[in-house]
C-alpha cells in the first residue's frame, strides 16, 4: 500500500504510544494472538500494520468529519440569511424556510426566534394566467394543541384535504381581525373574555361542493412577559411579510413600539454535532475493527474443524502405505503446495508447513508435534498431537488404526454439525413461513367476508 500522510501519521502515533505500551491497554494481547493464528508466516509484522490501518481510519474519518463542519461554520458566516436586516426570499417555486435569528432591542435585550418567511408569490396577474395549472395548497390541523373547538387558545391549522376522501377543502374565516384563513391567531386582536369566529369548510370535488361552517369560541393565550414580547415581534414580522409577498426581499422592521430592533442570522449548531458524530464514528472504527478479527479467528476455527477429518484421513492413508509419521506429514505439505488454490489459505495446512520448518531448522519431532497442537488451540488437534507424540515416546505400531478410528469419529461429527446447523437453519424459516401462510389465510378469508 502506498504510504500518505496519514499512513506516516499514523505509524508516528503507533510507535510513540501503542508500540511502547507496557501495561497492554493499547496493545491488544488478544489482537496479536489472532493475527499470529490467521497469519502464521507474518503476524508479528501484521500486528503493526493493523493498528497502523486502524489509526489511519479513524484519523480520516476524524479530520474529514471536522472539516464538514468546519465547512457549514465558515458557510453560514459568509452566507447569512440575514443581511442588513434583509432576508432573500426563495423563488417562485421554493418553500416556506424556517429560520433562526436573534434580535436586539436597543443594543441591550435579546431574544431568540425562529421566523418563518414564505416563498415569493405570484402577483394577481400572474395567477389569473397560472390558475387553471396551479394546485393552491392549503394546510389545516382544526384542534392543534387545543383540546377542543369550544376552547381555542392556540393556533389552528387548516388542511387541503382530507386522508381518505376525495374532497379538496378551502377555507374562509368569518373573523379576520382574530384569526386568518391560515388558522393563525392574532392575540393582540382577541378580547379577554374571548370571541366566536366562523370557519367556512368549502368541499369541491369535481363537480360537487359543499359548505360547513365550524363554531370556534377563541381566547387570548396567556404568556409571560417575555413571552409576550416575542409575540409582538413575531405579529411585526407576520404583518412586514404579508405586506412583501410580492417582493424579492422581506425588510425586517427596524423598531418596535419605539424601540430600536437589530437583527441577526442565528448559527445553527449543526457543526458541533458533525464533530461529536465524526470523532464518536472514529473511535468506533477503532474499537469495532477488533471484533473483525475476532470474527476471522472464528472463521479460522471452522474452516480447522471442518479440514480436520480430511487431514487425518490422509496421515492414516500415508501410514498404511507404509511411509513414517514425519515423511506422510511431508508429504501431505508437499501436495498442499503443489494445489494450493490462488488466494484461498488452509490454516490447517499451513500450521503443518510450520512444523516441517521447525523439524528442518533442528527443533526434535516431538516439540514440533506438540508446538502444532498449541497453535491450532483446538481440542481437535490438541488430541491429535497427543497421538503422535505418544507415538514417538513408546513407539508404538498401532498408530495407523488409531488415527483410522479417529477420522471415522471426525467424520461422524462433522456430519453431526451440519445435521445440527440444518435443523437450526429450519428453525429461523419458521417465523417467516407462518407470516407467509397468516398472509395466504387474509388473501383468502379477506374477499369472502368483504361479499357478505
């Protein structure tokens, strides 16, 4: 792989802290086991390059997530929805946009708002030649978060349609000094004691129309004096931007009630949490990339289990023919490299190769037998080695029979497994072949009741 700046940052990092780490918090023992057991030939060199991989992933993940939000950070201040107490409407065909904002009262008192400014609409003109391919959009919610009609203290929303039927809905507001076809209440307008207002439903549909009028007995929302404060702002901004549909611009009003009024585009903390989300996805990365190999330690495991009666099958053929211990274990390594499939490893053949190695390089047959069974760290092969190596000690002529037994027995496990794995298989099948016959029984019973 070619080194970057990162691959080089992050070796730095791993020499300084992890390389160095006495106490095993930072270098996994776990980690170098499993990477020494799927990489016999090379783990000691592969452990570095994985924590190396690790750091270098968490490190782009990081920095990238960083200069995200850096990104919108610089965007917002170069790009403020608010300018020179001006807002920029969005086009003809944009939306209503929601945004956050703080104005100051006299250069002292703030406050906090989130306004919402409509898209720029058509003039008169415009919509009498753009109304017969115009869909006019209404929203409606009649209680809101009120409880009820006979007591309305909050704003209504009123819908176009209705889910279900085929009617299109428009709405007029016989009280338009306290509540507007909207549903919007105008609490400076609405007496103590509160008011009726009329909401006319019109239904169209096709040809068809149809008239209700709802009965709405509204009150004025008690507010604290803050919160009344940000009402009478809020009204100042609803009424600026009523007077301006037709206008590129939404001009913000400058004073309030004699006092004077800046505005100002409130930053959204989206940044913040694009780091927070980087950095905990980073550590993550880090954290998770030890249960992969934990994983390909598992999968080594079974692919040993599986080789084993395939292995022993061969070293019981070698023996029969007459060939000793240590030349039929030659002999299958010989074969495994002459096959040996590109890109696919056997763990089990390759431990063997190992042991050839050591027996080559002076270390006795026993210790190599013996060495085998630890690196396997199977019960499987454990029992095996002890076989040899018994062997060796009282050199004994009834290994061959010994080892036909035990590739009999392998067999009759692994045929045990999968029967096991099978019948576990039939059992996850289970769930979704009793929704699949629930749904056969309603497909069926559904249009014999829906007769009657």
């Amino acid at each position: 792989m070619k080194k970057d700046f990162l691959y080089n940052a992050a070796e730095k990092i791993f020499i300084r802290f992890i390389e160095k780490d006495k106490s095993g918090r930072l270098f996994s023992k776990r980690v170098s086991e499993n990477l020494e057991r799927l990489y016999p030939f090379s783990g000691k060199e592969k452990a570095k390059d994985f924590y190396i991989q690790k750091i270098r992933l968490s490190m782009l993940i990081g920095i990238s997530g960083i200069f995200l939000a850096v990104g919108l950070f610089v965007s917002e201040g170069i790009q403020p929805p608010v300018k020179d107490n001006q807002i920029y409407r969005q086009g003809y065909r944009g939306n209503t946009q929601e945004i956050p904002v703080k104005v100051t009262i006299d250069d002292k008192e703030e406050h906090e708002l989130v306004l919402e400014v409509g898209k720029r609409l058509y003039s008169r003109g415009q919509l009498e030649k753009l109304y017969e391919a115009a869909v006019k959009e209404l929203e409606k919610v009649i209680c809101g978060e009120n409880d009820s009609l006979e007591y309305v203290d909050k704003d209504l929303c009123l819908v176009p349609e209705l889910s279900g039927y085929p009617f299109r809905i428009e709405w007029e507001s016989l009280n338009h000094r306290c509540i507007d076809m909207e549903g919007k209440l105008y609490q400076a307008e609405i007496p103590a004691e509160g008011t009726m207002a009329g909401l006319n439903a019109i239904f169209t549909c096709e040809d068809f129309r149809a008239e209700y009028l709802f009965y709405v007995q509204i009150y004025p929302e008690i507010l604290t004096e803050g919160k009344t404060e940000e009402q009478k702002i809020l009204e100042s901004v609803q009424r600026a931007e009523e007077q301006s549909r037709e206008q590129e611009i939404l001009l913000l009003p400058s004073e309030l009630e004699g006092r004077k009024l800046t505005w100002e585009s409130l930053k959204s903390k989206t940044w913040a949490a694009v780091v927070f989300l980087a950095l905990a996805a980073a550590a993550a990365v880090y954290f998770l990339k030890d249960e992969d190999l934990e994983k390909e330690k598992k999968k080594r495991e079974l692919q040993m289990r599986l080789a084993y009666p395939e292995m022993v099958s061969k070293l019981s053929i070698y023996l029969g023919a007459g060939m000793t211990v240590r030349g039929a274990w030659e002999k299958i390594c010989i074969d495994y490299g002459k096959r040996k499939p590109e890109g696919k490893r056997s763990h089990v053949y390759e431990e063997m190769q190992i042991a050839v190695q050591e027996m080559k390089s002076g270390i006795s047959e026993m210790s190599a037998y013996e060495r085998f069974g630890k690196r396997c760290s199977i019960q499987l092969y454990s029992k095996f080695s002890s076989l040899l190596t018994q062997n060796l000690r009282k050199g004994s002529t009834k290994l061959g029979p010994l080892l036909k037994e035990e590739s009999r027995l392998a067999f009759e496990e692994r045929k045990n497994a999968a029967r096991k794995a099978g019948e576990e298989a039939g059992t996850k099948l289970l769930l979704p072949m009793m929704m699949m016959l629930c749904v056969v029984m309603l497909m069926i019973l559904l249009p014999a009741f829906m007769t009657f």
